[in-house]
C-alpha cells in the first residue's frame, strides 16, 4: 500500500489493545477509505473475523435491512428463519451469526464490523439504526474485548454532527479513534505513479498531474500510462466519457447532501481570487446565508480538506484568508465549471493547447504556489526545520500615497521559534529560473518592508528561500539575495 502508514497504525494497534473499540474513518469521495479498512483486514491481518456492509444510497430503509440481512448470509452463512422488519432484530441476527462463527473456527482474536457508508443507511436514525448499533456494540463490550466497530463514510459532517458531537445519541462518546482520510502528498503521489501506474517521468511532471488531480489515488488510477500526460489529463477531463467532468458535484452532493450548494458557493468565491479571501469578504459575497451558518460551513471544507485558512503574520484572525488547497476542486473551477457538454463536445485534445497558453501558465504559477503551501511538511523537512516551526502565513503591506515605498506581499512566510523567519518564492518553471534585475529589486523591497513593518523584535535572522521547479541560476543577483536554493526533486 502507498502511504497510508499512520492510519494503519492506528488500525493495527486496536487489534492488539485488549479491549473493544469503535473508529470512524472519513474523507472525501474516493480517496480510498474502503480500500484501506479491506486492506487492513482482508490482506494486512487476516487472523480477524470480518464482516462488511455497505449502506446503499438513494435506497429506503426496507432494502437497506434486506442488503443487510444478505450480508450476514453472504459472510458467515447465517441464514434467518423468521421476518426481520426492524434494526435491532437484525443486530441480533448478526450477533448470532458471529457466536456461531467463533464456535465453529475456535476464533480468539478481533471480530471486525466494518460498516461502509454508514450516513446512507438511516441519515435521521428514523428507523432506529444508529441505535441498534449501539446496542450491539455495547453488548459486545459487556461479553468480550474483541471487537472493533469500524464506521466509514464520505459524509464527513454527517459523521461529526449525528455520531461525535451528538450528545443525545445513541454513539456518542463511544468512538475511540478518528481516522481522517486526506489525499495522498506529493512523495506518495510520486511513488504511485512510479510504482503503480509504472510511469517513468520526472518530478515536474509529477507535478503536472498533481495540479490537476491532486493526491486523490481514485483519480490518479484513471490516468492512461499508455499515452502523454497531456493526453491522459485531456482524457480525464475534456472528453464526453471522461471520470472527472461530472465528479465536481458527486463529491459535494455525497460529503453535505442539501447543503452542497452552499459549500460550492464558498468554493466558487474562493476560487475568483486566487490570493484567498477573508471571512468579512466572504460574508460580501455570499450574503443569502447567515454568518453563523457560514463560518460552519467553512469548518466543515476546511476539514474536509477543501480549503485552508491562512493568517497573516502577527493578525491571525482578523485578516486570516482562505485559500482552495485541493488541486483537482481548483481546476475544475478555473477550467472546467464555465463548459457545457456541448462545448465539450466539440473540442479536440483542449487541455495539449490549453496547457501551453498564457493563462495556463499565469494559473500553474498560482497551482504550484497552492501545492507547496499544501505540502509544506516536504519544504519543511528539506529545510531541516520541521521541529522549530511556530507558524506558517502571509504577510501584505500597502504603502500610503504620498509615500515612496512600494506595497509588497509575502504569499509563503514561515516563522520558527527565536525569530528567525523564510520568504518563500515558488516558480514554477519549465527550466532554471534566472533571477533579473527587476525581480531582484522586487525581492529587496520585500525584504525591506517585512524589516521594516513586520518584525517587531531587533534581533532576528530573515532568510529569502527559492523553491522552484529546476532550481534557480546562480547570477549575480541569487548571490547578493538567496540563502537557500530548494528544487522539486529535493522535495520528492
């Protein structure tokens, strides 16, 4: 398996702690939750008992508890001899059918309950599911310490508001471990590229594919190998068949249900400006929907990995923005949300032309900026400095009108303990970055303002870090400026 090895190790510790517990594993659409619980305990630790259901979406509740009784027949041959027309009957079928088992294999070690998609089954607890499952967990805890209850579901906010944070309901306090599913970094997504999809290509490219689909292992099994990266990116995209034109609204529809165009909104806003955007500028623009509810949906895409909230330094609330750090939600919105089917119709290899225009170009500069900033653990373990970090943010200055000073912004400022600080200058080029005379006097001024308006203490060490895509030449200007030269390949 790629990555992936704290969530296991979470999984793998349960199953040798010597009591029962309940983990609920959540993340977006496809990013490979029921593929890492089968993992774990299909391939990884096969001396559990296993038992999987998976709740059906758009379905009432009588063929859920139909699948559900079928899935005890399908996994242990348990086979019913009365009507089953409520949860809590089912959960004792299912209790039986697993004493049974135990019996007949002389089991000793974990009993496994896997329950996929768990906020399609019974999203109000209408017909009594979340509570028979709650009895069920419960009783297995007063007769043996053996099992594990695993609840997984796309609908992270779901799984917050009726299972972690419900004090009236029937799983509250019972769920021993959170396992946050995010996208796969750029070194993971690197070693499935290389290693299951076995392309040969370098880092650069790496980053191409990571600008339009991110992390996400579902997305990245799409690309063709066979063909050029344009080529499968335009596949991907740009096409009548192609996964990723219609996976924008799935992923919100199945994350928030009837709240998604709200999310998408919030989205929409973001995504106009590409600097980020405050929570006053986004009460502005988003005025139909009340503060409180807002800044509630704020919270669920930034945990949901949507989005993420950046402080300038020394304001970290005020003027904190958000910015879009999901690659493939970013492209979508910039290329693809303004096309109809129609339009899609009609073109032929979009993305190979598209790519090498003027405007992809100025948005790869804002794409790679937005991937480092999402990756900065990688910069930070390169820099050696990944245990002094106090805060990563922004930092503006707008010079008055009658001043002779310029305004600047620091889009990547890193500030570690004993002040000492980085001003990070993404680049994303094709080759070498040559630093020129203009750049050269526009990164003087920034160190200057920052000097001189930012830092408020008098010692201090003020380091200028070039993180590019080939690296940057050593000209006359890089040796009276850089103190570190950082390249992709150092990264990955």
């Amino acid at each position: 398996m790629i990555g992936r090895k704290k969530e296991l190790k979470i999984l793998n510790t349960l199953c040798e702690t010597k009591k029962s517990s309940m983990v609920a594993v959540f993340g977006r659409r496809r990013i490979g939750k029921t593929y890492l619980v089968d993992y774990m305990f299909r391939t990884h630790r096969k001396d559990c008992l296993f038992f999987k259901f998976t709740g059906s979406a758009d379905q009432n509740n009588d063929v859920q508890l139909d699948y559900f009784i079928y899935a005890i027949k399908k996994w242990f041959g348990k086979v019913h001899t009365e009507p089953i027309t409520k949860w809590h009957k089912a959960f004792m079928l299912l209790q039986e059918a697993i004493d049974e088992e135990i019996i007949k294999r002389k089991h000793t070690g974990k009993i496994i309950v896997f329950i996929d998609e768990i906020a399609w089954i019974d999203r109000f607890n209408k017909y009594g599911f979340l509570s028979a499952l709650g009895k069920f967990h419960n009783d297995f805890i007063e007769d043996s310490d053996n099992l594990i209850t695993v609840l997984c579901g796309s609908n992270a906010s779901w799984i917050k508001e009726k299972i972690l944070k419900d004090t009236k309901g029937p799983l509250f306090h019972r769920v021993d471990k959170e396992i946050a599913m995010m996208p796969f970094d750029l070194k993971e997504t690197k070693e499935y590229l290389l290693k299951e999809k076995g392309y040969d290509i370098d880092d650069k490219s790496v980053i191409d594919i990571y600008m339009t689909v991110g992390g996400v292992a579902k997305y990245l099994s799409y690309l063709d190998e066979k063909k050029s990266i344009p080529q499968a990116i335009n596949e991907l995209f740009f096409e009548l068949t192609s996964p990723l034109y219609e996976e924008y609204d799935l992923i919100f529809k199945s994350l928030f249900y009837d709240k998604d165009s709200s999310h998408k909104n919030i989205i929409t806003a973001i995504s106009n400006n590409g600097s980020g955007v405050t929570i006053n500028e986004l009460e502005k623009l988003i005025s139909n929907v009340s503060g409180v509810t807002l800044r509630k949906h704020i919270e669920e895409l930034v945990s949901t990995g949507f989005i993420l909230p950046i402080n300038r330094f020394q304001n970290k609330t005020r003027l904190t923005k958000y910015i879009i750090i999901d690659n493939y939600v970013l492209f979508y919105n910039k290329w693809l949300k303004h096309l109809s089917k129609n339009d899609i119709a009609t073109m032929i290899d979009h993305y190979i032309s598209l790519k090498s225009s003027n405007a992809y170009i100025t948005w790869g500069g804002l794409a790679f900026e937005t991937t480092m900033i999402a990756n900065i653990h990688l910069y930070l373990k390169r820099r050696g400095l990944s245990a002094a970090i106090k805060s990563i943010g922004y930092w503006d200055y707008n010079s008055k009108d009658n001043s002779e000073e310029k305004g600047t912004q620091i889009d990547i400022l890193v500030e570690y303990n004993n002040h000492v600080y980085d001003i990070v200058e993404c680049k994303y080029y094709n080759k070498e970055f040559v630093i020129s005379k203009e750049y050269n006097q526009n990164l003087e001024n920034k160190k200057a303002m920052f000097i001189k308006y930012g830092i408020s203490v008098k010692q201090y060490e003020l380091k200028l870090i070039m993180l590019t895509t080939y690296g940057t030449n050593h000209n006359q200007y890089y040796h009276n400026l850089v103190s570190d030269d950082i390249n992709i390949e150092e990264l990955l």
